[in-house]
C-alpha cells in the first residue's frame, strides 16, 4: 500500500505489487470501517474523512479533533497490523501556514493541490447556510504531478525523435488527453 508500512515483517515475499489493477480493491478491503471508526466519535458535522483506495484526508475546523483522528486513526491500522508513514502524514491548514510545517499551505490529494486563497467579502464563497466566507479555493494538478506528466512527455519524444510526425502526435494527444 502506499501511504502505510506493513509492521509484520520487514520484507514481503507474498502480496499484490502496488500498481497492479487489484491493489485499490485490496486497500479498500483493508480499510473498511476507518471512516466509520472515525466518524462515530465525532460525527458527520465535526470531521470529514474522503478516502481513495488507501490515500485519505481528513478535515475539520478544529486542529484538536484532527490530531484525536489521527490517534483513532493509527489505532485502527494498528489492530490490521498497519501504521501511517510519517513521511507522507501531514497536518496543515488550506488557507494560513502553520508553525509546525514547512510553511505549506494546503494539501495534495490525488495528483491536486487544494488550497483557500482569501477574498474581500464580496468575492468570497457563499456557505449553504447563507453565510458569505472570506476565502475562495483554488484546485490545480501538483507540482510533482505536472513533472512527472512532463517526464512522460519527454520520453515519448525520445523515443519517437526518427518516426513520421502522425505517429508522434497520436503517441502524444493519447497521453495529453489523460
């Protein structure tokens, strides 16, 4: 998996490689009921957990119920013999930087950076509750994503530098269209 260290030994002979078409399936399995552990302590209301596969976020106002979700977090992958990589856990704010990190503002999470920009009032968000907020977000591809998409492109024009300019664009328009 890629965000956890599997505890039970330090080298896997047996296992699905991380990349093969069934991993996603096999980490959703593994973690079932984390939202859920996490959720029946706080509920809905205080605390957002959206997970994929095994990357996962979770959201809230307050940075004291973020850090009893992450304990209740590493006490669920504890009992599956899992732990979070500390290399990859990160706890920050979409909006100011923090103290504790390196100054990052806001998160990747699937290949997208998010984060909260401030606005004057009259340019900000409008809650479903009617309250106007003074921020807006902002959602672009990372910047690991855009170069390694970048590497790609770089590949691909190596490896087609003597082929007929047809066969170079169709190669290219296939991997720029996603």
């Amino acid at each position: 998996m890629d965000d956890f260290k599997d505890t039970t030994s330090e080298t896997n002979e047996v296992g699905t490689p991380q990349g093969n078409v069934i991993s996603p399936l096999l980490a959703n399995i593994a973690l079932h009921g984390m939202e859920t552990a996490v959720l029946s302590k706080f509920g809905r209301n205080r605390v957002k957990v959206i997970r994929y596969a095994d990357d996962f976020i979770i959201t809230s106002k307050l940075l004291d119920d973020i850090l009893k979700a992450k304990e209740i977090v590493e006490d669920f992958l504890r009992g599956i013999n899992l732990e979070l990589s500390e290399a990859k856990t990160r706890i920050g704010h979409s909006l100011k930087p923090m103290e504790t990190n390196n100054s990052q503002i806001g998160f990747d999470f699937l290949g997208y950076h998010f984060r909260n920009i401030a606005t004057s009032i009259h340019r900000g968000v409008k809650s479903t509750r009617g309250v106007m907020q003074n921020f807006r977000q902002i959602s672009c591809p990372s910047k690991d994503s855009i170069k390694n998409h970048k590497k790609a492109l770089k590949k691909i024009l190596r490896e087609y530098k003597a082929a007929p300019l047809e066969a170079v664009t169709t190669r290219l328009s296939s991997t720029i269209g996603g």
